[in-house]
C-alpha cells in the first residue's frame, strides 16, 4: 500500500525542494488541499491549468464532495 504525506510534500514544493512544472505544482496543492485540509489560494491554483488538468481537479471534488462515478460536466 502507497501513502502520500501531503503536507510534506506541499511544504517541500513551497521550499524549493520538488522538481516539477507549474502546472504539476498546482495539481499537488489542490490535492493537498483535498486530502490534508492545507490552506490553498484556488485563484492561484486553478489559473493557469490546461483542460486534462482543470478536468480531473473537477472530478477529485466532486469525488471528494461525495459524489462518486460523476464525472466534471454532470455526466455519468
């Protein structure tokens, strides 16, 4: 089984220390946020990424909101 300490990885993005794009960046904040309640800026985090991205962001909400098997536009 896999973990992820979200709250090290994103104070490591914050430090410098990962290597990776800023759109990665971004999708690791907003996931932070999601799993671990870091404090996020959404106008920071969401501006800027691509469709794919913007997408799956939009499914790990309503993932997260409880909403399970929709997918980002309402669909099924």
């Amino acid at each position: 089984m896999a973990a992820v300490d979200f709250e090290t990885a994103a104070a490591a993005l914050v430090a410098g220390a990962l290597a990776c794009s800023p759109g990665e960046g971004r999708v690791l904040r907003l996931a932070a946020s999601i799993a671990a309640g870091v404090p996020v800026n959404l106008r920071e985090a969401l501006t800027g990424l691509d469709a794919a991205n913007s997408g799956l962001v939009a499914v790990a909400v309503l993932h997260a909101a409880g909403h399970r098997g929709l997918q980002a536009g309402g669909g099924r």
